[in-house]
C-alpha cells in the first residue's frame, strides 16, 4: 500500500492511518524483541547452567555479554542512524540480533552462546534507539507525543510478558525457544519495514563518527567486568584478572581523553557541567547498580534453592513491572509539583528496604509470605524513584542536548547494571564456595546498602529549584534501564549537529 496518502503536506505520518499503523507495528515489534529478550534470559539461565555445564560466572557472561555491547555502542547506533538513514539502521539492527539470535539457538558451548548474546547487544545498540527514530522523524509533530506514548504501553507490555514467556518456553521445551523465537518476530518487521517505512536522515550529521570512542567503551566495560567477574569465579590466574582490570580503567580514562577532544564525540563531556544532570546520574548508577544484581540472582535462587519452575520464577518478579506500569505516571505527575527531591530520596530507599525483606529470604518460605513483600516495596520503590529520576536527568541539561542527555542516563543505567550483575555475586560468595543458597542473603545486604546510598545521595546532591521539572513521557520501565526520549534532529543555530541517544 503507498502510504503517501496518509502523510501532510510537510511528510509526516498522521495518526490514525495505515502508515501510522504500520510504523507502530514495526517499532514495537523491534524494540519488543529487544526488551523481551533482556527479560526472558535470567529466567533460563538455570536450566542454561545444567545443559552446559557452567557455573556462575558463566551465566553472569551470558547476562553479561550483552550488555557490554548494548551499554557502549548505544549512544554511536544513534549517530549512525542520523547519517546514514534511520530506517536502515534499524532494519540492520533487527537483522543482525536476529542472526546472533539464531547463534544463541544453535550453540552447542558456552563461548558460542554468550559471543552470540555480545552479538545480539551489537544489534540492540543500532535498533533500540532506531525505533525511536523512526517515530520521530515519521509522525507529524502534533502526533509524535501520541506514537511515543503508545510505543511505551506497548513495549511496556513486552517487558511484562516477557517472564512468563521464556518461562513457559523453557518449561514446555528448551532454553533455546527463547532466541528461536526472535527469527520470526524480526522476519516480520524487516518486511514491514521494506514496504512501508519511510527514510530519513538529518543532513547536519557529522561526516565522521566517533569509531574510537566505541571501541574504547567497549574495552573498558569489557576489561573491567571480566576483571569482576573472573576474581570472584577463581578460574584464571590472578594475574590475568589485574591485567584485564588494568587495561579496562585504562581504556576507559583513553575514552573520556578522546570525546574531551573530539570534533563530534559520542558523549559530549559538557552535559556534566551541570551539577544537577551529574548528580541524577550518580543516583541512576546506584540504583540501577543494584536492581541488576536483584534481578539476576533472584531468578537463580527461586529455581536453584526453592525448587520453583522457570515460568514461576520469571512470574515472581512481575509485580514490579506492574506497579510501574501503573504508578510511574503518576510518579511523574507529583514530581511536577513537589519537585524530584523527595521521590528521589524515598524510592531508593524503598528499593533498599524491598532488598533488606529479600535477604531473609529461606527455600521454605512460600511465596506471599516470602518473595512477595520485598517484591512489592522494591516496586514501590522504582515506581517513585525512576520517573522523577529520569526527568531531572534531562531537565537539567540544555534544550539542545536533551538527546545526549537522555542516551547518556539511558546508558549509564545499563553499564551501572553490567557491573552490578559482575561485581556483587563476587563480593558476596556467591561466584564461590558459599554459592547462591549461601551468598543470596549477603548479597541483597550489599544491594540494599547501595540502593540505600543512591537515596543518601539524591538527599544531599539535590536541591529543590523553583521552577517544575518537566515529566517525561518515556517507557518506565526498571528491568531494562530508563526510557529514551526521542528529540528534534535539526541543529540548532550556532550549535553542532543534533544527536540523540
């Protein structure tokens, strides 16, 4: 179908038409397939564990290696698809997780399965933010607001199912149904993609990209979280694991030398200016620091020392999910009118305390009694915390790099996740002899004493501004990171190109 009928007369896509129905449909399933696979793979990891043979730390890499690729390549796959065509990016990105998902399928070891999960965060980085570009360069303006909002509930909804579907796969068949099922999803946006989604690109996008800005995130968030992870699993010589830590930190001070310098850096160095944006960040680190490892161990311990099946453990957790759904809007609302201070305060420490109920956690205890209650509160907790969070982040930035600022929250919620999922169990036994029966307890005392820390820290760091933060109309979603916000893409007078996240 020609879907110019259903454009005005400057290009944009009206709301309500096939070409509005279509662009949703191909965003939300791409970004589903995403957000889907970020949550069905905790809860195969067991079984994951049994058929290869591997221990902890194995399946903290197969967590792991997709988040290293996700978290440093996020911020460039925007970039690239501003210059080189936003539907192209996108359309490769979902092609290229689809092959890695068709590796994760077939692997037979588990290098092959988590150098196939690196590959799928290659892919994720070109096609989460494409989606959103897509719909934002797509829809007229006076509709964007309205596509944005739909993308949300319903890849909102994606992250929900999600547990339920890789459990339900998993215990019906095999862990491999959990990446076999990504093949068709992504066949059938690639189709919608070529047949009805129009190109576009921002003709003031640099020539060059920030390749070595990549490549040096990636070194270091690789380095650093092997170094994490192989001290606590005690299977390489410990000098391997000071080499490998030594050549992350020094990557990482190479990447921050590098977009100090560069003409067109990936992460301009200047929204940190800001002491506001910088504190956010710093809060966003903690806490999500420490939802990462809750929710990678919490899967672990319910099928590994409480016995439940795969499908009743990705269920566990689906409360916070929904307290999310339901109460971050409103979250965002209060935040309007009271200012982000006391939200930011209270929802970590609500995390914290969720974590606290956690750590008296037994096998014996059912779940209402048990898992439910710190469930509840954690989400409580998110529910309160992330909208106002996420809004202050890009509040606090300049108009112009309101993009950046959201890619850059966006990615340092992910990264503070990678390391949280490496460094916690290591600190808490659980990589070792003490294993997850063991090092569960002591490592929801660690990630409550974090989280903790995030809501000290909003206290002090923040202080109230008469004027009213504005609220973001993102995803609020706390398994997967902080919601992006789409952006205009034509530079600004006076300014360098546009980004976004």
């Amino acid at each position: 179908m020609d879907a110019g009928s259903d454009r005005d007369r400057d290009g944009g896509i009206a709301w309500g038409t096939p070409a509005a129905r279509w662009t949703l449909a191909a965003t939300v399933l791409g970004s589903g397939m995403a957000f889907l696979d970020s949550t069905v793979v905790n809860v195969a990891l067991p079984v994951i564990q049994d058929d290869l043979g591997t221990g902890v730390a194995g399946l903290q890499w197969i967590a792991n290696g997709y988040m290293v690729t996700l978290s440093a390549l996020i911020l460039l796959g925007g970039s690239l698809a501003d210059r080189f065509g936003r539907v192209r990016m996108f359309s490769l990105g979902v092609a290229w997780f689809a092959l890695a998902s068709a590796l994760c399928t077939a692997a037979p070891t588990l290098e092959l399965l988590v150098a196939g999960r690196v590959l799928q965060g290659v892919g994720g980085a070109l096609l989460t933010p494409g989606s959103l570009a897509v719909l934002q360069s797509g829809f007229r303006k006076e509709d964007r607001a309205q596509a944005v909002g739909a993308w949300s509930g319903l890849t909102g909804v994606a992250a929900a199912v999600g547990p339920f579907l890789g459990g339900w796969l998993v215990d019906i068949g095999s862990w491999r149904l959990i990446f076999l099922i990504n093949l068709p999803l992504a066949a059938a946006v690639l189709l919608i993609a070529r047949r009805h989604l129009p190109e576009s690109r921002d003709a003031g996008a640099p020539a060059r990209m920030d390749y070595a800005g990549a490549l040096l995130a990636v070194l270091a968030l690789a380095g650093i979280t092997y170094a994490l992870i192989e001290a606590g699993a005690g299977a390489v010589p410990p000098a391997a694991v000071v080499v490998s830590g030594a050549v992350g930190v020094a990557a990482l001070a190479a990447f921050a030398a590098v977009e100090a310098r560069s003409a067109s850096p990936m992460l301009p160095l200047g929204v940190f200016r800001s002491a506001r944006f910088t504190a956010a960040n710093l809060v966003t680190v903690l806490m999500y620091g420490a939802l990462g490892p809750l929710l990678f161990l919490l899967v672990l311990y319910l099928q590994e020392a409480a016995g439940y099946t795969a499908l009743e453990a990705g269920a566990a957790s689906l409360p916070i999910t929904v307290l999310m759904l339901l109460l971050s809007g409103r979250s965002g609302r209060l935040a309007e009118r009271i200012g982000p201070r006391a939200q930011m305060t209270a929802g970590p420490l609500l995390v914290g305390v969720g974590m606290l109920l956690l750590s008296r956690l037994t096998p014996e205890a059912g779940y209402v009694a048990g898992v439910l209650p710190g469930v509840l509160v954690v989400g409580l907790g998110l529910s309160a915390a992330v909208a106002p969070l996420t809004a202050t982040a890009l509040s606090s930035a300049p108009e112009r790099h309101a993009g950046v600022a959201s890619g850059v929250n966006n990615t340092v919620a992910r990264a503070a996740q990678l390391i949280g999922v490496a460094a916690v169990p290591a600190a808490a036994g659980v990589s070792g002899a003490a294993g997850i029966e063991g090092g569960f307890a002591a490592a929801m005392l660690i990630v409550a004493a974090v989280s903790v820390g995030g809501g000290a820290l909003a206290f002090v760091l923040l202080r109230e501004r008469p004027q009213r933060v504005e609220q973001h109309k993102g995803l609020f979603c706390g398994v997967s990171g902080p919601p992006m916000e789409p952006r205009e893409t034509a530079a600004e007078p006076g300014e360098g190109p546009s980004r976004r996240e």
